[in-house]
C-alpha cells in the first residue's frame, strides 16, 4: 500500500486529495499549519472526516520545521499543495508570508527529497498565475512566464527551484499549473465562494473591473485526478516537466454569474468595483500536453460544479 505525503492537506484542494488518496487505500501522511490566512476552522472542517480514517496521520505544523528525513522514510510520493496562496494579499507587507511558504517551505522540502529512499514522485501545485498576461491563448506550457503579482513571482521561483532539485539531484519533481480550481470547500477568498455566500445572504457582489475577464475553471476532482495521474505516468513523460490543469473552456466571468443565478434560483445583484491589481486579465490552458503525456481529461461541466459548491455553502452557512 503506497504510503503518499500531502502538504497543506487541510487546505482546499489538499482535503480533497488526502480524502481520495484514502479511498484508494492508500496511507496519507497530512501536514498543515492551519495559518490564519483564512478562517482556520474551515481547515479544521476540511479535515475532520480524514481524521477519522485510520490509514490518515496529521502533523499540525510549518513544513520548515519538520524532521524530514525520518518522515520520508517510508514515502512513495509526496503531494505539495501547501503554499500562501491569493494575489491580491501578496502585495505589501504580506509578502513575507509568500516567500516563507512558498519559496522557503519547498527549498526545506525538496532539500529533503534528495535523500529520501522509496520517494517515487514529487508533484507541486503551480499556477496558472506563472504567466500573468499571457500573450497567446489558449496557454501552452512553452509561454514565458511573466507574472503580474507577488504571489505568481514566488510560485515561479518555487516551481524553478523544483526543476533544479530535478536536474541536479534527480529529484523526481513534477509540476502541475492549475487554473483557478473551484468546488467545494473553495477557500473564502475566491470569487465563487464569495458570489454564493452573498447570494444567500441577499448581499451584492463585489465584481472587479468590467466582468468581462475571463478564466479558465477546473474543477476540484479534475485537479485531484491531475496529480494522481501526474504520480502514477512513467516517468519518463512526467519527471521534470510541467503541466498546465484547466478545466478544458474558457469561461466570461460575467456569464458565469448568470449561470450561477440558475443554480440559486434568484437574480444576483452586482456591483462594479475597480480592477485588482495583480489579477491577469484572461487565462485560458492549452491542456493538450497533460493529455496526451498524462491521460488527463477534465470530466466536470461548469453547471455542475457550481451546483456542488452551492450545495455546500448552502451547508457551511445554514
Ligand atoms: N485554488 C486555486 O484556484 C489554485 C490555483 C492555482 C494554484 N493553486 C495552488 O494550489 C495549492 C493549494 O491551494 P488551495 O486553494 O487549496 O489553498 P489553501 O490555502 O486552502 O491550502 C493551503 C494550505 O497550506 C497550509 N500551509 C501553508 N503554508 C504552510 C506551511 N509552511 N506549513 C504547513 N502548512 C502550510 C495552509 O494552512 C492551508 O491550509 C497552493 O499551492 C496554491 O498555490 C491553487
């Protein structure tokens, strides 16, 4: 039974992962800080089905300040998804919290992985938001990256130092760069998240700019089956490189406001707010090369994961 570590398995999309890990019958080794970026008992929420699960173990804790080497003993594949994710935050004097867990937690980790004796597969959590504005789409992987804020800087240098474990230490590092994940336990910072809790509570949402950004939405299981595939492919097609994980359409944010108004029954009000710095104005994954190197193939309909997030913040703040 393979045994996987999962950083950040408190978080969004690391709970969801650890959980299907564990139905695969797999040993899940969880580590999370539960920081206070968000509400730390939405982390606790996100967790305590796992908690129960006897082939789950949990280390509260800074990935910084682990003892590495006898963790990985036994570990054939280490998941990193912990990271300070959001864009607008990183700028100001939050930055330090981006370049402690997104540039010096994965040094400390990958550090790690040079001696690490059964370790198969490192797959890290990147981000579309590594090429900013990107000036063909839809975006393949060969794009250079030009980001557009602090955060993406930061998820690039991490991605980069990956690479260099990779060449240099045959670290077996692969990157996936999601674009924009939704579903449930969506953090609360994120737009969909926000548009469904205003729409319970009768509130208008905040729209940035002229809603006619557009985006690429993957939905959380996709993203899920991403890195399990980009585990699992032979090495030879998945070891040093990098994946971009989209949803499969491209999407304008404003229409996707409207479909969210099917799904609540009830019209939403919205207020234009200024642009946001740092957020790139359209995104959009070519995902052929995940494909066919990978056998990726996104199976969730917009329509359908909007509903499952709705039913889930109808649950979370009934
Ligand atoms: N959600 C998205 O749309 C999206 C898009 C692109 C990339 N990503 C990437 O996916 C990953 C997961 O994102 P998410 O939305 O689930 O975020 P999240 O904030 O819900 O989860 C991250 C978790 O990591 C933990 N963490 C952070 N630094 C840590 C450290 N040093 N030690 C231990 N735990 C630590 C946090 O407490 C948190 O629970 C991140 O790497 C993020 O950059 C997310």
């Amino acid at each position: 039974m393979p045994t996987s570590v999962v950083t950040g398995a408190a978080g969004f999309i690391g709970s969801h992962l650890a959980e299907t890990l564990l139905q695969r019958g797999e040993q899940v080794i969880g580590i999370d800080q539960f920081n206070d970026y968000y509400d730390p008992s939405l982390k606790r929420k996100n967790v305590a089905a796992l908690q129960q699960h006897p082939n789950f173990r949990l280390i509260e804790g800074d990935i910084q300040a682990q003892d590495w080497s006898s963790i990985l003993e036994s570990v054939d594949v280490i998941y990193h998804q912990a990271a300070q994710a959001g864009v607008r935050a990183s700028w100001g004097k939050g930055f330090h919290d981006y370049t402690e867990r997104n540039i010096s937690a994965t040094q400390i980790l990958l550090e790690a992985t040079k001696d690490a004796p059964k370790l198969r597969r490192f797959v890290h959590a990147s981000t579309s938001s590594i090429y900013g504005d990107a000036e063909t789409l839809p975006t393949t992987e060969t794009m250079c990256p030009k980001p557009v804020s602090p955060y993406g800087i930061t998820k690039l240098a991490a991605e980069q130092l990956g690479l260099l474990y990779q060449k240099n230490f045959g670290v077996p590092f692969v990157s996936l760069r999601y674009f924009t994940v939704y579903g449930p336990r969506q953090r609360p910072d994120m737009a969909f998240h926000k548009f469904f809790r205003a729409a319970m509570l009768d509130e208008a949402i905040a729209i940035y700019g002229d809603g006619q950004q557009t985006r690429d939405f993957t939905f959380v299981a996709d993203a899920v089956a991403a890195n399990l595939a980009a585990a699992e492919a032979p090495a030879g097609e998945a070891v040093g490189e990098i994946f971009n994980i989209g949803g499969g359409s491209r999407v304008v944010l404003a229409e996707v406001i409207d479909t969210m108004e099917r799904i609540v029954g009830k019209p939403i009000q919205r207020q234009h707010i200024g642009q946001a710095m740092g957020d790139a104005r359209h995104t959009a994954a070519d995902v052929s090369k995940a494909r066919s190197r990978l056998g990726y193939n996104p199976t969730v309909p917009l329509a359908e994961g909007l509903t499952q997030e709705w039913a889930w913040i109808q649950s979370l703040y009934s």
